[in-house]
C-alpha cells in the first residue's frame, strides 16, 4: 500500500472481470451473458419497450443470482476497500451492477451504469430499491404508474450516470487503474486516454489483455484475485 501513497488522487475503474470469481457471469468470455442473450433484446430501451417481460425475466434472473448465498466478494474487492480506507483519495467507479464492492467494504462506490437492485421509472424521476423480481404489473412507489417501473440500469444506447463527475476524477488524478475490463464498451473503455491526458500513470490488471491494453503504460495479467491485492499492496 505504501508505494501507491506517492500518488495524491487515484481513479479505479472496475468490469465485469472483478466479479468472476464471486460466480458472477462476464459479458463476454465463454459461457458469457451475451452469449445466450443479444444485448439489442435485453440491454437496451427499445428491447424493453417492445418486449418488457423478457427485459425482466433476464434482469430478474441475474438478480436472484446475486442474491444467492454463493455470490460473495471476493480478494480483489477486498483489496480495493482496504485501499479507499488507507489512501485520502481513491474514486472507484464500476461498470458492473452487482453490490460486491459494497459489500467488501467500499463506501464510496459510483456505479456508472446503475445497479441491480435499485428501480427506476419510465415515468418519473423516483428510484426505489428492490431485493425481488419486478414485472410489468408493478406500480411505480412514486406515481403509482403501471408498467414504467424498470431495473435502474443504463442500457446500450443511454447515458451513463453522472459522466461529468467522472471525467473530472478523471483529468485530476495521477493514477488509473483498469481492474477486470474488455474495454469494448464507451465512454469507460476512453476513460485510460481522457487519464493519460492528464498525465496520470495507467495501469490495466486483468485476466488478458484487453482491447485497449496498447494504451495502458503498466500491466498485469492474471486472475483478479491473485493480481489486485498485489498490485494495491504493490508487492508486484
Ligand atoms: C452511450 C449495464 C451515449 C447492462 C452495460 C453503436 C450503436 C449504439 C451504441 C454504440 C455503438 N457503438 C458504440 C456505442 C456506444 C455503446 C457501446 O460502447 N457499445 C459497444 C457494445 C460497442 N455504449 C453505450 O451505449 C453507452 N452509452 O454511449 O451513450 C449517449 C450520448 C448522448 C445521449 C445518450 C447516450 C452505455 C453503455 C452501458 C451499457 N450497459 N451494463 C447490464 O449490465 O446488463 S455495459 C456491459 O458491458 C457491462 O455493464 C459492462 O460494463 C460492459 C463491459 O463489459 P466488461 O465489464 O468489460 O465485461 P466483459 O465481459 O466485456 O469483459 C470482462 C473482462 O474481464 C475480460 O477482459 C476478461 O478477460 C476479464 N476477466 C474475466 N475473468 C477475470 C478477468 N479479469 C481478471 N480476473 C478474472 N478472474
């Protein structure tokens, strides 16, 4: 941890590869949740306009996955809170939707692209909390609509949740860490240049290079729970 204090104010950016040993499916790697699935038929707002059930029923299922007894987290988000406790200034902000940061320890968590067990609404800005499956018969809390309750999560297409904020994190901190990312997916997968450009030193931790990896001044590949807590404890 030590030789990470040298840096004044560090970005992490998390993916899909951070929860793969808790038995949370990626996107894409085999068996990967776009494999059975075509992202333009679950992960986007004209998927669940014209089919909402089906949005549900693949949300619904992941969530009673995260749910499960056998998700917990695991070293690498360990680590990653043992470090937000130690250094004054570490943004974390995560693509995934899972609450395994939370639940390692992290108190400060941005979920760019919202989070699997918060609701949100077609019809008005209310954002609830749910631990169970939502359906088309559901009534918004907050203006009793039919129907427009949703997951609160940014699909393909929307705008992730609070970009300013991040990209100000972004041209202010002199260490970014990529931790289990493909980059395929924007604006995240430009978060390492928008870093490079401020100066920033860039490090990708991740199981195998990622599409952006060339971008990247520092690697280290590996399983996320081998690699993480020994780079934030920079025993590598
Ligand atoms: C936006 C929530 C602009 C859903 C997600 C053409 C048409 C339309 C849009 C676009 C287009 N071209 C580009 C775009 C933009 C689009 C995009 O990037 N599309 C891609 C597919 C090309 N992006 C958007 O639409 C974004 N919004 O651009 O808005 C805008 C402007 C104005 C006004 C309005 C809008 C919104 C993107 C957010 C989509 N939602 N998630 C859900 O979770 O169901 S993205 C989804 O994929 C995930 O959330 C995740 O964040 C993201 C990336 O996946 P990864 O996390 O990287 O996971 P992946 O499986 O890919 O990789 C895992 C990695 O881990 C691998 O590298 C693997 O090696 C590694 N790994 C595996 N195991 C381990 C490991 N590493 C370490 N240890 C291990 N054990």
């Amino acid at each position: 941890m030590a030789k990470l204090h040298k840096y004044k104010s560090i970005v992490i950016l998390t993916g899909a590869g951070i929860s793969a040993e808790s038995g949370i499916q990626t996107f894409r790697d085999q068996n990967g949740l776009w494999e059975n699935h075509r992202l333009e038929d679950v992960a986007t707002p004209e998927a669940f306009k014209r089919d909402p059930a089906l949005v549900h029923q693949f949300y619904n299922m992941r969530r009673q996955q995260l749910l499960s007894e056998a998700i917990k987290p695991n070293a690498a988000h360990i680590a990653i809170a043992e470090l937000q406790a130690s250094h004054p200034d570490v943004f974390l902000v995560t693509q995934n939707i899972d609450n395994l940061h939370e639940r390692a320890g992290s108190s400060h968590v941005h979920h760019m692209h919202g989070e699997l067990l918060k609701t949100s609404c077609t019809a008005c800005p209310h954002i609830g909390e749910t631990l169970v499956d939502l359906s088309v018969d559901d009534l918004c809390m907050a203006c009793g609509e039919s129907a427009t309750t949703r997951p609160h999560i940014v699909w393909f297409g929307e705008m992730p949740i609070e970009m300013e904020m991040i990209f100000d994190k972004l041209m202010n901190c002199d260490l970014f860490i990529s931790i289990g990312t493909s980059g395929n997916v924007y604006p995240a997968a430009g978060f390492v240049q928008e870093a490079r450009m401020a100066g920033a030193h860039t490090v990708e931790l991740n199981l195998e290079p990622s599409m952006g990896s060339s971008a990247f001044a520092e690697h280290h590949h590996g399983k996320a729970t081998d690699i993480v807590p020994q780079y934030l404890s920079k025993d590598l």
